[in-house]
C-alpha cells in the first residue's frame, strides 16, 4: 500500500483529491495539510511513499517543503495551477505534475507513473526552483530516460531528433541520451535563441552550424547533415543571417 500525503493551501481542493485517491487501490491518503508549517510536522509524522505537492502555499512553496525536509526517500507529483511560468520550472526538472482542478483520469495515469519514478534528485529541485524564482536564468536541464535523469548544459547539446515521441540527445562527448519527452515539448523548453528548429524532426544548437547548403540542409561542424523542410527554409535563412 502505497502511503500519500496531500499538501495544498485550498481545503476543497485537498477533499477532492482525497476523495478520488479512496478510489485508487494501491494507495491510502495517511494526512493532508495545507502550509509548509503544518507539512514540518506531518511528514515526519507519517513517513509517505508519496506526496501530492502543491506549488504555491500560503507561507511558501512546495520547493521549500522539499529542502527544508533534506533528502527524501518519498516520490513527489506536484499539483498546480495553469500557470506557463510554474510548469516550465517543474519540466525543467523532468518532475511530474498535475493541473487543477485535478482531473480523475490524469491522476490515474499519474498514480500508474509513481511505479516508474525514482525519489526526487536535489538537482532536480534545484533547476526548478531557480527556473521558478530567476526566470530560467539557468543552463542545464534535466532529461528523464527509461534508466536514469540526465542534467545536460545546453553547450552540450548538438542537437536533438525526434524518434516516435521520443527525443535523441546528440552531445559534445558523443553521448546519445534517448528522452522520454516529444521533440515539441523540448523546443518549448530549450532557449530560442540558442535553438533552431530546420525540421519537424530536429532541434540544432545554432553554435554548432557550419553552412547551409543550398540542396536544402545544414551541416554541423561534426560533419552530420541535417534536413531543412520547405515550409522552414525561410525562418532558418533569417536565423542564419540574423534578420529574425
């Protein structure tokens, strides 16, 4: 029996959950709080295999729950608001999360997902929370494999290819990274300005493109040809050329 503990500042929204967790087997709801003062004294109390986290508390934050507890052997999904900037920070980190309100089928698939996951990295925490209070002022992100999470600096990323909803890192070292993560998703999450999308299929790191060739691809200084689509060629010439 997987023990939960449920942590939000809105008591309507802690009712629900634990009414649609009574309905999960596998899983018992052992405490609910709703501050970061009050989760001081339950986790410990409690021991959870598994927090429902929200991010934003009345005195703080979830992130702060996480430091101040040190390292946890519990699995952690946050539960948040529909808020771009929060969920960008929470991806960074490669953790897993909810939207409110919370709905029954998702937290299905995430409940199923906690068999997967692992007990939150610090380095995990650390990416997300400085996404969440700088503004994404960091330069790594944390990619989730099948085996292990990955932190890469972006200098490191050559670039990316899509493979069935799954990403291939290309790095400097020669090390191939496959992430369990959509090519879109890491587009929307890389810098811009640091990225270029040729093709449908590829993410390249501009710093790393030798020329264009005029048959419609670009070749990267390791010598890998990549596909410019037709429908991009513009948007990858005002890149080059810098009349974006």
């Amino acid at each position: 029996m997987i023990r939960v503990v449920i942590i939000d500042d809105e008591p309507a929204i802690r009712r629900d959950m634990q009414a649609l967790l009574q309905q999960q087997p596998g899983f018992i709801v052992v405490g609910t709080c709703g501050s970061v003062a009050e989760a001081r004294v339950l986790i410990p109390a409690t021991q959870p295999d598994l927090l429902l986290l929200d991010i934003s508390l009345g005195d703080g934050t979830g992130f702060d729950i996480l430091q101040e507890a040190g390292p946890l052997s519990c699995k952690v999904i946050f539960i948040t608001a529909h808020h771009d900037h929060a969920i960008k920070a929470i991806k960074y980190g490669a953790l897993d999360y909810l939207l409110k309100p919370v709905d029954e089928e998702e937290l299905q698939q995430a409940l199923q997902r906690v068999l997967q996951l692992k007990a939150v990295a610090p380095e995990q925490l650390s990416l997300a929370q400085q996404h969440l209070k700088q503004g994404g002022l960091q330069n790594r992100i944390v990619l989730r494999s099948q085996q292990y999470l990955q932190i890469v600096a972006f200098e490191e990323i050559v670039y990316c290819q899509s493979d069935a909803g799954y990403t291939t890192f290309f790095l400097t070292d020669g090390r191939k990274i496959v992430a369990s993560k959509s090519i879109k998703e890491y587009e929307e999450l890389l810098p811009e300005a640091k990225f270029l999308r040729p093709h449908q299929s590829y993410l390249v790191n501009h710093q790393f493109i030798d020329r264009y060739h005029k048959d419609g691809y670009l070749v990267l200084r390791n010598g890998v040809e990549i596909p410019v689509s037709t429908r991009r060629k513009d948007l990858v010439m005002e890149f080059l050329t810098g009349n974006r």
